[in-house]
C-alpha cells in the first residue's frame, strides 16, 4: 500500500514520518516513536486506556488515523512528565488509591487533567460524568474520583485549553530516519464553509453555510416538511409529529457500539423569516447514553445566484453524556457532523429535484465509514 508523509509535533518536538493510509495513531506512537505510555486496551475505542492529546483536546489515538493528525500536536502521557497539574494528580491518584493494576492510569490521568483544567473545581457527579469514556476494572472509580475532586479543589477553568509542551521521557527516533515531506492540509468545497463556535459548558456546537441549488421559497418549502427532511440524514426518523411537539429515532454504529436515540423535540418555524429552529432529547437503554441537541437554521438567498440558489446557515449543537460522551471528546467527531450534513445537502437536493431517496440512506450511520471516507477527503485534498 502507498505510504503517506505526516508531519506533526509530539511532546514539543517535530516528527516527520511515512506511514500507510490506515495506520492508527496508536501504532505509529508505539511502535515507531517508542512512545507506549499510551496503551491498546480495546482497539475500538470504547476503553479510553489509548488517550493522548490532540491540539488540546483528549483524544482515542486508537480510533484515530495517523494521517488525521498531520500537521497538529500531540502530547502522550510520557510529555506530561514536567507539567506541574499532572504532578499534583500523580500524587493525589496514589494518596487515594485511584490505581491498581494501572493499565488504565495514562488515560484516566489525562482524561483527568483536562477535566481540571477545561472545568476548573467538579462536583463527584460531574467527574463520574466526565470518566465515562474512560474505564477503569479494578478501583471501582472511588479513589479516582476523590483524587480529581481534590486536585479541582478551588481551582477555575483555563480560558483556553492547550495541550502541554514537555520532553518525553523516552527518546523517539531522529527525525531524519524520516521522509521529510508533510501532506499538504486539505481544502474544503466551496459549498460548505465550517466555523466552530463558543458553547456552553459540555456542549459543542458547530457552524455551517451549505449551498443548494434551488431557490430560497422551495428550499423553505422542502424544510417545513420535517418527515421528508428527516428521509435525507442517513439512520433518521420522524414517528410523530403534534403541532410543534415531535418524536423520533436516530440509528448509529460507532466503532464496537450500534446504538438507537429515542427521544422527542420541539421546532419552532418563522416562515417570513425562513428560520426554524428545533431542541431535543434522547437516550440510547443499550449504552445508557443520553443526548441533547438543538439546530438553527436560516434559508438566506444563495450567494452566486440569489434567484435561483440558496445558502442554507445551520448552527448545530449537542451533548453526549454515558459511554458515548468518549467520542464527543474527539476532534473527529466535529468532521463526522459536517460530513453528515454534506451528505444530508446532497440528499436534499435529490429530493428537491423529485428524484427517488436511494435506499443507502436509511442505512445506520457507520463512525468508520464516515471516518476513513474524511481521511480519504484529507489526503487527496477533498472534503
């Protein structure tokens, strides 16, 4: 198989390498950096035992590609060695006996001080929350989670979270053992532009423009029929729909879990404006997991052809608690949205032209297709 080039900073120092397209971050850390503070517990990215930073945020290397992170840092457990949070959680971890057999300790220690530092001071709740994606089957939590509410004791949330920058403990392979040429950082289409976007506390919250190529008043009109827009997101499923009140299912696969949200909402639609917005809730009783969501959306005029195109501007924004809660810390996860709402526009203007819904859409989302098609996108320079 080609090999691709990744360029990326580890633990404060620059690393260029060559790898296979579905070489996992983990592998790379392990077997060619020398770096196995990070462990492979699950491979599926359920357990969290894998965790390290990527751009400042926790992180499953196990589930994450080595090509996804050309271009950004990342910090392992062995770059927190000289970091002055991680020592205080070092000592608290063993003063309350937060380990045993430590197979799990670099990823809950990390999990644990980007709670501290992301939160600032926790209630136990909030941190048992937090663990979720992280499992531990010796301690049974107690120990880690007085260790954490100890160290957050008085402290306050960071304005920004950061990965630390320190020397790793061992010493990886010279850089020049590497190819030299990184890939170069892909380019999105022109008709979906992305910003992310402040959120509240455990929420995040992304922000698209999408042009379809049908006028605004159609477009609107496609949109008021929530059923029928439901049929354009893959897994998707309106049952019920009572005035402004609605229930529904949302089917999805990611990685080792194949789950099913039922919940219900509400939608608010502004027709002279062209804006709705929609809020709702579900819970997934195979994994326990819960989540929140809320979507804005605007029908503004399209930006070549104001007659006969439209911008669709879409605010999205959820929250994950239980297992789940693991992925919503990945930054892959933001690029499973987009990509499903690039997917969804597609849909949509199927629809709009009166064409029959393939029956690939109502197939279950799957994390790793979605996943390796956005790899797929970064390295040949398509999203």
């Amino acid at each position: 198989m080609l090999a691709i080039d990744i360029s990326l900073s580890v633990n404060g120092r620059s690393v260029r390498t060559s790898a296979e397209p579905r070489t996992q971050l983990l592998e790379l850390l392990r077997e060619d950096l020398n770096l196995t503070g990070a462990h492979a517990g699950c491979e599926q990215g359920v357990c969290g035992a894998c965790t390290v930073v990527v751009d400042g945020k926790p992180q499953r290397s196990c589930i994450s590609y080595a090509g996804d992170a050309d271009g950004g840092s990342v910090t392992t457990i062995e770059g927190f060695d000289n970091d002055p949070l991680m020592g205080e959680l070092r000592a608290a971890f063993t003063r309350h006996h937060g380990l045993q057999c430590g197979f799990c300790t670099p990823g809950m220690l990390i999990t644990a001080r980007d709670i501290v530092v992301r939160l600032g001071e926790v209630t136990p709740a909030r941190i048992r929350e937090e663990l979720s994606g992280n499992l531990c089957r010796c301690t049974g939590y107690v120990g880690i989670v007085e260790a954490i509410l100890e160290v957050s004791a008085g402290k306050q949330p960071a304005a920004t979270v950061a990965a630390a920058v320190a020397t790793a403990v061992r010493t990886a392979p010279p850089a020049s053992e590497f190819v030299k040429q990184a890939v170069s950082p892909a380019k999105r289409p022109a008709s979906a532009s992305v910003a992310a976007t402040p959120s509240r506390q455990g929420w995040t919250s992304i922000q698209q423009r999408l042009q379809i190529a049908s006028s605004p008043a159609d477009v609107w009109t496609k949109l008021t029929d929530l059923k029928q827009v439901a049929t354009c997101l893959p897994g998707a499923e309106i049952t019920t729909i009572d005035g402004d009140h609605i229930e529904g299912r949302m089917h999805m696969a990611l990685g080792p879990m194949k789950v099913a949200f039922k919940g219900d909402g509400n939608v608010t639609l502004d027709a002279t404006a062209r804006q709705g917005r929609m809020t709702g809730r579900g819970r997934d009783t195979g994994s326990g997991s819960s989540a929140e969501g809320e979507v804005e959306w605007h029908v503004l005029p399209g930006d070549a052809d104001p007659a006969a195109a439209s911008t669709l501007a879409i605010t999205l924004s959820w929250r994950l608690s239980g297992r789940l809660a693991q992925f919503n810390r990945a930054g892959l996860v933001q690029d499973v949205v987009q990509r499903l709402t690039s997917d969804f526009t597609a849909n949509l203007e199927r629809s709009l032209k009166g064409e029959t819904a393939s029956s690939d859409l109502f197939k279950p989302i799957s994390f790793w297709s979605l996943a390796w098609a956005i790899l797929k996108g970064r390295l040949t320079g398509r999203r």
